[in-house]
C-alpha cells in the first residue's frame, strides 16, 4: 500500500506542475498583462513602466521560475485593484466556496445513491423510468436557470428562504440544491450501471446460493465494488463544482472563489486570477489522489497496478 501511495503522489505532483506551468502560459499568452494592468487609455510610457515593475519583459519561463518558486512558499503576490495580499484575499473567500461545494456534493450523493441502487434492482419499472428522467432533466437543465426558478418558488412567492448571502445555513439551502442536482444525474446512472453489472455476476449469484441475507449481498457485496467508480466521479465532480461555482455564487450572491475570479477577470487582476487557477487546479489534483487512495482501501487489486 505503501509503494502505491507513493507512487500515485509523485503522479499527483508531477500533474500539479504541469498543470501550473500550462495556465501560467495560457494566461500570459491571452494578451499583454501590461496593457490590461494599466488601461486601454494608458500611454505607452506607462505600459512600459507596468511591464519593468512586474517584470512581463522578462523571457515566460523566468517569470514563471519567479512566480512558482514564490508560490511554492506561499507569496502569491499582492492584488493591484484591492492592494492587498492575495493569500489574504483567497482566504476570505475559499470557505463560502469550500462549504458550498461540500454541500451540493454531499446533496447529489444522498439523492443519487438511493435512486441508482432502486433502479439497478427495479429495472424497466416506473422508479427505474423516473430516475433516469430525473438524470434527463438534470443534464439538460441549466444551472443559473434552475437556480433562479427555485428563487422564484422558495425566496420569492413562499418566503421561506433568503434570496443572497452566506450569514447562515439557510442562505447555502437554494444554492446547494441547484449545484448539487447538476452532479446528481451522473452519480446516479453510474451507480446504476455499476449495481446492474454487479448484481449478474457470479459471485453475487453464489452468495444468495449460500443462503446469505439480501440486504448483505446487497449492500456489503454488492454496493461496495459498485460504488469505487462513484468515488472517483466524486472526486472530479467536486473538483468541477469548486471551479465551476462561478454561475452559482454569481446568481445567489455568494461572494467566494469563483464570483471572486469573475470580478478580478473584468478588473484585469492578473495576480488574483493566476491564484485562482493555481488553487483550483491544486484542489482538484489532490481530490485525485485522495480518490485513488479510498477506491486502493475499497478494492485491494488496485494496489497492484
């Protein structure tokens, strides 16, 4: 177990820098940094000032040597529109993201996992017929017009919930529906094929043989070999949350990470963006490899690639 852990973090290390460099050049080669940090009204004498303070005429690889290094100890560099730290900027932020992201996955799999395990067991039934519709409907469904729908309902004509904010537990309850019911839909037709696939297989067929009680092969035997593929969709549907909570946060008004990247976007603030990426990207690659290590601890085979 211990030589696939280190294998897999010298994987997951070897992604992170990768992932870091190609953003890093990405955002730089999107345009001049320069001519968005000083305006399109800036003179050229001003541009040029720009671009030697925060060192852009410099060759890309060493500004992206310089900018890594830094980060690596934590200096993410200071924000031009807020002139403060960016670590201290993420870090009032990230927890309205962090909570909101573990809600809506946690929402999608106490909905999907009973849905997928009923139809697998129920198929070509009307609770078979209706998961698979309710996976239909998620899919198509957008986001920011599912949230603003449940606005209409809940904040507007039932007043029963706040419309915006992250003071209480009751402003994340219509946020966490809409983000969590886009994730449900996969969750659940993945469980779903798993348990079919499981359930015709011949050591299910011998444990019923043997007498064994149902809800034992069901959930013990079954449910658990099914279930590894659902961990590592977890994994990437959490990492596509936190990154893609930029509509969410924008129509509730929750101001974490990714209204935030949506303001320092139209701001041109190159620092904040830059972290943004570099954090998500982070986060994603660790949920990655914290999937690999529970579907190791589920399924001993794994350890053995």
């Amino acid at each position: 177990m211990l030589v696939y852990i280190l294998k897999r973090m010298g994987l997951a290390l070897a992604v992170a820098v990768a992932v870091s460099m190609v953003s890093f050049m990405l955002i730089r080669m999107s345009g001049d940094p320069a001519i968005a940090l000083a305006g399109e009204n800036a003179s050229s004498e001003e541009i040029e000032h720009i671009r030697t303070q925060y060192g852009f005429d410099r060759p890309l690889i060493i500004q992206y040597l310089d900018w890594g290094l830094k980060a690596a100890g934590g200096d993410l560099g200071e924000s031009p529109y807020f002139h403060l730290p960016v670590k201290q900027i993420l870090g009032d932020r990230i927890g309205v993201t962090l909570t909101l992201g573990a809600c809506a996955l946690v929402f999608a799999l106490v909905i999907s996992i009973p849905m997928g395990v009923l139809a697998a067991i129920r198929p070509n039934t009307w609770w078979d017929r209706t998961a698979l519709g309710i996976a239909v409907v998620g899919q198509a469904m957008p986001s920011f017009w599912f949230g603003l729908i449940l606005i209409i309902i809940f904040a507007v004509h039932l007043r029963i919930l706040p419309v915006s904010g992250s003071d209480s537990w009751r402003h994340y309850v219509l946020p966490t529906i809409t983000l969590g019911y886009y994730a449900t839909p996969a969750f659940m037709r993945l469980l779903r094929s798993g348990m079919m696939e499981v359930l015709s297989s011949d050591y299910i067929r011998t444990a019923r043989a043997k007498g064994l009680r149902w809800p034992k092969v069901l959930f013990k035997h079954a449910l658990r070999n099914a279930v590894i593929p659902v961990v590592s969709l977890a994994a990437v549907q959490l990492g596509f949350m936190l990154g893609g909570s930029i509509v969410v946060e924008s129509v509730f008004a929750l101001h974490g990470i990714g209204y935030l990247a949506w303001e320092s976007i139209g701001r041109s603030d190159l620092p904040v963006v830059q972290a943004i990426v570099l954090l998500l990207s982070m986060i994603y690659v660790f949920l990655t490899f914290l999937s690999d290590i529970l579907n190791a601890v589920l399924d001993p085979r794994i350890r053995m690639m």
